[in-house]
C-alpha cells in the first residue's frame, strides 16, 4: 500500500512537469556501465546532476549490452531523487517477460517508460543472435495501458495495477515526414504521453518537424547531441535516422583534430533557443561523450532558468 501511494505521488508529479506549459524540460540520458561497477558513473553525476529535471536510462542501446535499464534505473532514482524515463526494448524480452519487469519495476519506484521496438541485432556487438521482437512500441503501449487497468495482457486480473506514463520516440530526420507524423499520432492512441526526439542537428528540417507536430498534442523533448571531435562528427553523419546539414559537415571535414566541445555546447544552445517556441525541452543524448553531455544539460539548464 505504501509502495502504490507513493507510485501514485510520483507519477502524478511527472504528469504536471510533463504537461506544464510554463517551463522548458532537460532530460540527460544516461547510459548504464558494461559491468557491475557503478560507481563511475555515480561520481560523474554527483553533484552535477541540480536543475535537471529528469534523467533517460537506455536499454542495451545500439544492441551492444549494458547493464539492465530497468533496476539500473531505480538505483539512481534512490540515490539521486531525479526521476528517471526508463527506456524498454521489445529487441529482448518477449511478452511474459516485459509484463514480469514492469510490473517489478512499478513496486520500485520506476513510474515512466519509453516504448521502443529496438535496433536490430545485426547493428550491435551480438550480429548472429536473434532478437524478439514479439510486439513492436505500438504493441508495448497497448500491453502496458493493458496493465495500467489492472489486467495482464490475458486478461487475468492483476492484486495491484500499474499507473505508467508512457513515452515514445520520434525522429525528426525522417525523409517522410508525414508518414513519422502518421507514426506519432498512432503512439499517442496507444497510450503515449509524450516523445523524445532523435538528436537534431539542421535547424531549418526540426523546425519544420516540430511545427507539423503541434496538432498531434503531444509534448516532444527535441534531442540535442554535442561532440567532442570533428572524427566523431563526421560519424554521426553515416548513422541511418541522423541529418547533418552540409555547412555543419564541411565544418567537420576542415576542422582536423581540434577540440569541438566548446563549438559543440554552443552549437547545441543555438539550436535549443531556436527550438524552443516548439517543443517541451530537451533530451540531452550522451552517446560518446557522457560528461560533454552533462555540461551543455547544465548550459540548458542555465539557459532557460526562470
């Protein structure tokens, strides 16, 4: 009982800062270590982690294992009293498993999850082994509104339900920006509460990504991604799903082995004032770079006070 009304606090406190039109989001996304050993990544956030409102925990991102997302998760919460979005991929687990975590995960302190379908194993540390994917986000919204009611996924009644505030994802790059629209809207029928964008680099493309999304009514985090190194740059513009616009790549290709961070963090701040009228706030994605990460989450934070 004390375990459901807490639940019930806290979800209702990530409703209001979800929904609140009169303040500007930061999420980090955090990614769990490649071992047991937490206590890096502990020490790089404490302290650092004052103004930021929420955290994302990624779940074997890129099919390359981590650390499950889930427990991982309720840990920092615990330690750090952020709330954490958690992400859960439908790549590893089938049905029977992702009712078992989540429920698990409810009685924990975990009260938010993004639905995703995954990246596909060929992508990953793992090729030659097979993924799941017994339902894909869409079907994961619907299992888990399924358990918010009080049901399992037969039908079967549940001794205590869940009370979940599901996110999903966007991408903001899509070539078809109608049919991600079309994808959008229907997350939003399944049961999701609000988006995290891909990261953005092109102003002009997520402007435009994010003014069409309005009517949707959904709030969107635009994701922001910074770089250390025109090398790591120039990666990201091979990765499918991800736009550079042409000035920013040339930028890249000329700019040898110099430091980018502080061209990055500034870059990142631009396009987050210029997106701002637009979205909810920001998804800041660590990728490779965890503590340049934390430093622009720490520029935004700074940027939109008050």
């Amino acid at each position: 009982m004390v375990l459901s009304a807490l639940g019930a606090k806290f979800a209702m406190g990530l409703k209001e800062l979800i929904n609140c039109s009169g303040k500007t989001i930061v999420c980090l996304e955090v990614n769990p270590p490649r071992g047991s050993n937490l206590e890096p990544v502990v020490a790089r956030l404490e302290g650092q982690l004052g103004g930021i409102d929420l955290i994302n925990v990624t779940d074997s991102a890129l099919a390359k294992m981590r650390m499950a997302a889930l427990p991982f998760a309720a840990i920092l919460k615990q330690r750090f009293q952020v709330e954490p979005l958690v992400n859960l991929s439908c790549r590893d687990r089938n049905v029977l498993a992702l009712q078992a975590d989540l429920l698990a995960s409810w009685s924990v302190g975990i009260k938010s999850v993004v639905a995703l379908t995954g990246d596909a194993m060929t992508v990953g540390d793992s090729p030659e082994r097979k993924g799941v994917f017994e339902v894909n986000s869409v079907g994961l919204l619907g299992l888990i509104e399924k358990l918010n009611s009080g049901f399992d996924l037969e039908g079967h009644e549940l001794d205590g339900c869940t009370g979940f505030i599901c996110g999903c994802v966007v991408n903001p790059n899509a070539r078809n920006i109608q049919a991600e629209l079309k994808r959008l809207g229907r997350k939003k029928e399944a049961g999701a509460r609000y988006a995290l964008s891909q990261p953005v680099f092109d102003a002009d493309a997520a402007e435009q990504f994010f003014k069409a999304a309005q009517p949707i009514g959904i709030p969107i985090l635009s994701g922001l991604m910074p770089w250390k190194s025109a090398k790591l740059g120039l990666g990201l513009s091979k990765v499918p799903g991800i736009r550079l616009p042409e000035a920013l790549v040339r930028e890249f290709e000329g700019a040898g082995a110099a430091d980018l961070s502080d061209a990055s963090i500034e870059y990142c701040l631009s396009l987050s004032r210029r997106l701002a009228p637009y979205v909810r706030g920001f998804h800041v994605i660590s990728g490779a770079t965890p503590k340049l990460a934390l430093r622009l989450a720490q520029g935004l934070v700074k940027e939109f006070a008050g």
